[in-house]
C-alpha cells in the first residue's frame, strides 16, 4: 500500500513520518491512515458476503479496517516483514477472520472462481507493467463473486517529485502507446531525493488506460478519475491530479427472464 513517492526521515517534518512509514521491500512509503478509497473499501468489506482482498496490504491498515468491520479479509504482499506486522497487529479477536496470502500478484497468487466480494489495491498497480495490470484484471474478474467489486488508488504521472516524467508521458500517450506511464529508469528522470525509495521501474497510470484493462477483462467501470487525496504530503502534492481513483465491477449476469440475480 505504498505511495508512487516516497521520503526520507531526515528531509521532511514529524508530522509527515507519522502518517507514512518506509516499506520493507523498496516501494515508496505506505500511509498510517486509510484515505478515501481505504475508507471505503472497509465499509463494503462490512456488508461483504464473502471474503475480502487487500493486495499489496503493507502493514495491513486497510487489511486492519476491513477485519474490525467484520469481514474475512485475505491480505497479500510479496514481502514477509509486511504480513507478519499485519498478522501482529491485527484488532483483537480477528485473528481467525484473517488469511496471510504472500506472493507477487499476479502471477503467484490465485482464488477460487467468484470467492471474493471484494479487491482492494493502493497504489499496488505502479509497480506492475501494463501486461501485468491486464494478466491481473482477468484474474480478479475471475476471483470476484458476481456484482463484487475492484477498488483501486494509484500514482499518477502528475507527481510533484516526478513532474520531469510528465512531458515524457504525453509524448508516449500523443504517440499512441499503449501504456504511456511506464516508466523504466526513474532515476534518469527525476533526481528528488524521495526516488531513492522507489525501483527503477515505475508505472503512472491515467484513468483511460486502467478502464480499457478492466473492460478487456469484462469488468464494468464504475469510477474512473484524477483525484487528489486528503492529506497528500508536499512532496507529491501538484496539480490536483496526483492519484487516480478507480472502481470496477464484475457483472451480474440476467437470467432466462431478463431479470438480475440476488
């Protein structure tokens, strides 16, 4: 659950560490409190008939908020220092309603066919290529219960400590291709002291490209836009377009007399 950014303890204020900590697996940092699309994803994880997925969970903030809300939550993350803090620190007496799932999504991690009510992903899809956002589309269509939903915040190419990967950006997508963000040598492009946190590679997305993924693998686009999250830190702070906000749906298929299942 790590921002498309990152920081260092020695270059930015108190208030600032206090909200985001450094991950263990060198992507960015991930926030202490849940934003909005975290927010949300914990009150659907409530009402959720089945179990819920928190991929790339960090240290399980979201993961924690869909467990104290009830649900049965799977949390996922590639790094193992990750799943042991979410497993520790999970609320109270939700220890059994939790699943530790370790492996990189998509390609080490699977479900069983319409398991899930729920998919929530912050700021996981900057680290994966546009082939890999299209391989893990089709899964969650697969792995989502009919009407289940996919929520999502990701970094977007209209970062402050990235502005210089902005033109390069338009050039690519004014060029026609396919995944104009992906972005294979961030440090050539930005020399802001928060890079250092980051891989190499680096993918900003923009709505259009995530909503033709999603359609691709069958899901209804329910929300697909430019956001600028409560509480974005300075460093990324620019344009009011810094995060990309994005739902879809699996859909629920009409029976014999056209009408919509429960």
């Amino acid at each position: 659950m790590s921002e498309a950014g990152a920081m260092t303890d020695k270059e930015h204020p108190d208030d600032v560490r206090a909200a985001s900590l450094v991950t263990a697996n060198r992507r960015g940092r991930t926030t202490t409190r849940l934003n909005e699309i975290n927010r949300r994803f914990a009150d659907l994880a409530g009402s959720a008939a089945r179990p819920v997925l928190d991929l790339g969970c960090a240290f399980g903030v979201a993961a924690h908020a869909a467990l104290a809300s009830g649900a049965t939550v799977h949390a996922n993350d590639i790094d193992p220092a990750h799943l042991e803090a979410t497993a520790r620190d999970a609320p109270p007496g939700t220890s059994d309603r939790l699943h530790l799932a370790p492996g990189a999504f998509p390609a080490e991690l699977d479900f069983a066919p319409e398991s899930l009510s729920l998919v929530h992903a912050s700021n996981l899809l900057n680290f994966l290529s546009g082939a890999e956002i299209e391989a893990g589309f089709a899964k969650i269509a697969a792995w989502l219960e009919p009407g289940g939903r996919f929520l999502s915040i990701s970094g977007s190419p209209y970062a402050a400590n990235i502005r210089a990967f902005g033109p390069v950006y338009e050039a690519n997508r004014a060029a026609g291709l396919a995944w104009p963000g992906e972005c294979h040598d961030l440090p050539a492009v930005s020399d802001d002291p928060t890079i250092s946190e980051l891989p190499a590679f680096l993918h900003l997305v923009d709505p259009d490209v995530l909503s033709r993924a999603a359609r691709a693998a069958g899901l209804e686009v329910e929300e697909a836009r430019f956001f600028h999250r409560a509480g974005t830190p300075d460093y990324i702070a620019l344009d009011g377009r810094e995060n990309v906000v994005f739902v879809a749906r699996k859909p629920i298929p009409e029976d014999e007399k056209g009408q919509m299942h429960p």
